[in-house]
C-alpha cells in the first residue's frame, strides 16, 4: 500500500490521465497479487519439501532396518545349517551306537537264554528248599508254644505262687471270625480262689512292633467274651528295647525263655 500510495503521489505530480492511473493501480494490485501466490507457492514447496526430506529418513530407517534384518537372517540360517550338521552327526553316531547294540543284544539273547534255564532249575530247588523250609518253621512253632507251655507253668507257679491248669493253642472266635491263640488256659491265686484267671500268651522268638499290636487288638476282643481276669503274656527268647517298651506300656507280661518273668 505504502509502494501504491507513492505511484499515486508520483503520478498526480505528473498529471497522468485518471484512466492511465486506474490501469496502472489494476496492474499493481496484480503484480502483488501475483507475488502472493508466488510466496504461497513457495510456502508449499517448502512444506513438500520437508515431507519429502522426512519420506527420505523413514526410507533410510527402512532401509537400515531391513539390512539389520537380513543380517540376523543370515545369522539364523548359519546357525541352522550348523544345527544340521551338528544332527547329521550325531544321526551317524546314533546308528553306529545301533549297529553295536544290535551285535550286543544278539550275544545277550544267548546269555539271557542260559540265564532263563540256570532260574528254571534254580526256582526248582527254591520251591523245594521252601517247602522244607515251611516244614521245619512249622515243627519249631510247635517246640516253641511246647517249650513256652512248660516254662510260662513253672514260672506262674514260682513266681506268683499259681495253680496252673493245663495250657495249649487253642482256636476262638471272637468277632473276627476264627483265629489262633499261642497260649492258653485258667489258673487260680489261692490268694483270691473265687476270682478266674485266664492265661492268654504269645509264643514267638523274637516279637515285632506289629505282632504286638495284632496280640493287643486279640485281648480287647478277649475281653469282650472271657468273664473274668486276663493275664496276658508274651513268651519269647529275646525282644528288642523298643519292642519290649510297647509291650510293658500295653500292661502285657514277658515270660523269657531262660524263666524271668518280667
């Protein structure tokens, strides 16, 4: 405005028609409008510019991207190609390894063959040694319940100054269908003659924590059945320390083989 406002002053100073001025105001206001559009034009450039210059960096990022990826590829694949050689290899191994069990499993199937005929011929003479061995336990247990018979007698009598009636293995039912007692018979305290005292044992050599517990659960059924007191004891040639605490904190007699009562 300040350049047209000059033209305006320079042109009236010069007395230039009125229709000149117009046309020259007119191609004035088209030059600035010109350079308006020109200055817009540049505005956009620039603004193309910088997108174009910010495209660039994203493609060059891609692009870095990119070769970062193909190198890692790279790496995968060396390290495959390694993997299957590595498994080619032990593949080789696994097969030779084969091979030798093969021969190997050929000669085993001729020891197992012999070893099948030793076991036949050694389970032969297993089952008649058990069998012996059965006849012999069951010979002992009678020696046994016929020595405890004799001792726990002598020993009731002495030491507690009993009558002892007659003792023997006998077979009850008391609740849990038939089952055995060692030991068994009446006695009588002259001291107390009315009251009946039944004698009720175990006959074992060397008792475990869970024959007593069997012969503890056997007493409660007696109680239930036998009117009367029970003397309950265990006759045996030995007993370990912890066997023998169970058996004195169930309130059970032992009656040791060299006669101790205890």
């Amino acid at each position: 405005m300040e350049v047209l406002e000059r033209v305006a002053t320079q042109v009236r100073a010069a007395s230039v028609p009125r229709e000149d001025f117009q046309e020259l105001r007119e191609m004035v206001a088209q030059l600035a409008a010109a350079q308006v559009r020109s200055e817009e034009r540049w505005v956009r450039i620039e603004a193309l510019l910088e997108q174009l210059l910010t495209a660039q960096t994203r493609q060059e990022e891609q692009i870095r991207e990119l070769a970062a990826g193909q190198a890692r590829q790279e790496e995968r694949l060396a390290r495959i190609e390694a993997g299957w050689e590595e498994l080619a290899a032990a593949q080789a191994r696994q097969e030779e390894r084969i091979s030798r069990l093969e021969v190997l499993t050929e000669e085993h199937g001729r020891e197992l063959s012999e070893i099948r005929t030793i076991l036949g011929e050694t389970n032969r003479k297993v089952d008649i040694l058990a069998k012996q061995v059965g006849a012999l336990s069951h010979r002992l247990g009678g020696d046994l319940e016929d020595v405890a018979y004799t001792v726990i007698y002598a020993v009731l009598k002495r030491e507690l100054g009993w009558e002892v009636g007659p003792l023997a293995r006998v077979w009850v039912n008391w609740g849990k269908g038939k089952e055995e007692v060692n030991v068994f018979g009446q006695a009588q305290d002259p001291a107390r003659p009315e009251q009946t005292i039944w004698i009720m044992g175990e006959a074992k050599f060397n008792p475990t924590l869970r024959e007593v517990k069997r012969f503890k659960a056997k007493l409660e059924r007696a109680r239930k059945h036998l009117v009367g007191e029970i003397f309950p004891v265990i006759f045996c040639y030995r007993m370990r320390p912890e066997v023998r605490r169970a058996v004195e904190e169930a309130g059970i007699r032992i009656v040791f083989s060299f006669g101790q009562l205890v």
